[in-house]
C-alpha cells in the first residue's frame, strides 16, 4: 500500500520518519531500510537528523531512484546485458548508419538536415538519441503507440520521429526500457522487495519511475515522505496567462490562486495529481503555519492556506530582511556577496551555526570551483566551514579521473568520443608524464 505523508516542513517529515522507524522497525533487525531520495545531500540530512533524535543511525540505505530501480531490475531478471543498443551513446552511432539510407517524404527534414556532411549528420544523430531516450523515461506512452503503428496528433514532426522509431525498433528486438519496463512488472513478486520502502523528499518523478512506485506499492508497504507547501487542493491552480487559454476553450473551473504557488508550483502540482490517480492512497497530511510577522512568514502562511499576498493589508517592514534578492553580474560575485551575507548573519545571530545553513543551487558542479575559491581556508580573510554535495568524485580530484582512465583503457574499446575530448585527463595524463 501507499502511504502518502504530506508536510510543508522537512523537520516535521524528519520528526514523522523517526518516529516511525521506532514504532515499526522491520520485522527482521538486521534488515536495512530501503530509502529513496532525490539528492546524495538529502540522504546525509536525513542521516544527521535520525542521529540527533534516536542518538543513531545505522544500516540505511539511501539510493537514487534510477539507481534502485535498475538494482531491482537486475535482480529480477539477472540476463540483462551490460548496456542496451538503446542507449544515448549506442544508439546514435546506429542512427547515423540508419540517416544515408532513409527514404521517402516522411524524412525529408532529416535528410536536408543530414545533407550538411558528416559532422551535420553526426550531431544530428546524438541529438535524436538524446530526444528518443528522454522519451524512454517520460514518454513511454507515445513509445508503446508508435510501436503499434499509432500517431498522438503531437505535432508535424510526429511522423518522422515514429517513422524513425520504428525501424530502429524493428532493427533490434533487444529490451529498451519500456519493454523492460513491461517484462520487469510482469514477473516482480513480494520476496523481490524489502519489507519497507520509503522515498523522502521527493519533489517529481519522472513517468516510468512513478509506475514502478505504483506497483511496488500493490507488493510491499511504500511510504512517501513529501514537502507540499499547501494544505488545500491546489490541482487546478494556474497562472493568469494559462487561465486566460483556459477560459477561451470553455474551462470556466481553472483558478489562479496565489500567483507564486500558480507560477512555480506546475511541477509539484503534476507529480501530486499522478500520485493520486489510479492508486491505493493512505494520505496523511501534517500542515504547520508559520509564526511571525516577516515577509518569509506571511509569504509561507499565504501559500499554505491558499491566501492571496496583502490580504491581510499588512505593509512590509524596512528592517525585515527575510527575503533578501541580490543581482549580481557572474558566478564569482555571487559567491563572494553570499559570503558576506552568511558572515553577517552569524555575526547577529549567536544561536546560528554552519551546520543550520544550506545552500542550493541547480547545477553544483558548475558552481564547484568558485566555492572553492572563495569558501576555501584563507589566512588574510574570515573562513566558513563548508562541504559540497552531490559532487562527482572526478571533480574533486581530476587526477583520480585520468588514473582511472588509463586502467580502464585495458579492457575497453578506446573509443574516441570517450577519450579524447577529455580536456582534464589530457593535462593530468601530461602531468603523470
């Protein structure tokens, strides 16, 4: 069964998961708890946060739902190959022997495209796997429909990409993913999965993984631990541009709601109506407003009990400085004002530590090497103690990446696109020289 518990505070999730886990530990004590998140960092507050209140945490299993899923998958059916001919990087050197040979009107757009030369019709191909593995993860609908010969009426270009789907689909009658998605549902039983699985702090999922929840969920007890930062309905919520179509094709029941929730909220909106549809549910809801009369506050309190902003007539405070937006013209600046910020704040509040601040950004990789630049220990300059997550191992010590380059070129197939593009192995390999 599914067991949906819904909050617009992670420490009260944090609170309800622990409290769980000693009112109904597994069955077996040396079993380990299965717990999906979204984010590495996710996992380590999770792992901070069940120490502080049960003084340990032990024997947790975090995994990434990609990464769970294909565990599960080799499990169930242990002959599957290493690596699918429908992969990106398999599939595009395929697509590029298919492109010469494509005739008739269907393909005229990729034959004009491909007529550039060689490099035009490689770039192409590596485009048209990405797209066609995108639909593999979010589209397998429109996969099953052009595999039975079907069109969506999705747009122009529906026709050569079901066209080209379906010979590639006929070249190799090996499992893609939403035929191993299919074969895999089929024969998952009950001794296949743990006695408890938990996914905390997921904000989407994508379709083929929100299946695989749903039918985990008719085996075995799944608990879903998720932020909604609204206590009522808010399915029908949109913003005034969509709300304007809407009502131009007779849908008089769409609302705008709070711009900020109609805005922003489209992705969380979506994943709570494909949680409820067609599924067992035991939702639970643990809804807390906020206290205090700053912007944050009132801005959380009209979100969570769908409250249009100012309806209160309140003015905002010159001192209040909950909600601070900086404009800054790179990466590097940005860095060094939040810096700045963080110092001061320290400075005025003595209960605040390093430990109580997170900071979030949507590419951390990118943002990695000016962290490092300005966070980084410094005699002529005040230091915070930091730590990044969800980094790759190969950016923090590019030297191990090129030393397991060259062990891996043993056994490999020294494939230029994998190799020689790599910048970062090129000087280290220099440098081992």
């Amino acid at each position: 069964m599914l067991f949906l518990y819904q909050s617009n505070r992670l420490e009260q999730l944090g609170q309800l998961y622990a409290a769980m886990l000693q009112a109904q530990p597994l069955s077996d004590p040396f079993a380990a708890e299965t717990v999906i998140v979204q984010s590495r960092g996710m996992g380590r507050w999770m792992t901070l946060d069940l120490a502080q209140q049960c003084g340990i945490a032990a024997n947790i299993d975090f995994v990434l739902p990609a990464a769970f899923a294909w565990r599960l998958m080799q499990q169930v059916m242990p002959e599957l190959p290493r690596k699918s001919s429908f992969t990106p990087e398999v599939l595009s050197w395929r697509l590029l022997q298919l492109l010469p040979t494509l005739e008739g009107e269907v393909f005229a757009p990729l034959q004009r495209y491909a007529a550039g030369g060689e490099s035009a019709a490689f770039e192409l191909a590596g485009k048209v796997a990405d797209i066609f593995d995108q639909y593999l993860v979010f589209r397998p609908d429109w996969i099953r429909a052009w595999e039975r010969g079907e069109r969506l009426d999705l747009g122009e270009d529906e026709a050569w990409q079901a066209a080209l789907w379906q010979q590639l689909a006929a070249q190799d009658p090996s499992r893609h993913r939403v035929r191993m998605l299919d074969e895999f549902f089929a024969e998952l039983r009950p001794e296949h999965l743990p006695e408890r699985i938990t996914l905390f702090g997921i904000a989407s999922l994508a379709p083929m993984y929100l299946a695989l929840i749903k039918r985990l969920a008719e085996l075995t007890d799944v608990c879903l631990f998720t932020l909604n930062p609204c206590e009522a309905y808010w399915g029908d919520i949109v913003d005034t541009r969509r709300k304007l179509k809407l009502r131009e094709k007779g849908d008089l029941f769409a609302t705008e709601g709070h711009p900020l929730l109609a805005s922003l909220g489209k992705q969380g909106r979506d994943f709570f109506e494909l949680i409820a549809a067609d599924a067992e549910l035991d939702a639970r809801p643990l809804f807390a407003a906020a206290t205090g009369d700053s912007l944050l506050a009132r801005l959380q309190r009209d979100i969570l009990q769908l409250d249009m902003p100012g309806h209160d007539g309140q003015w905002l405070s010159p001192e209040d400085s909950s909600i601070e937006l900086h404009a800054t013209h790179g990466a590097m600046r940005e860095l060094e004002v939040l810096k700045d910020r963080l110092l001061a704040m320290l400075a005025d509040d003595p209960t605040l530590s390093a430990a109580d601040i997170a900071v979030l950004t949507p590419d951390i990789n990118s943002y990695a090497p000016y962290i490092d630049a300005v966070f980084g220990q410094r005699d002529d300059a005040p230091n915070l103690p930091y730590a990044i997550a969800d980094r790759r191992v190969e950016r923090e010590e590019p030297l191990l990446a090129a030393i397991g380059n060259l062990l891996h070129l043993l056994d490999s197939r020294f494939a230029a696109t994998r190799y020689w593009p790599c910048s970062t192995a090129r000087r280290c390999c220099s440098a081992l020289a």
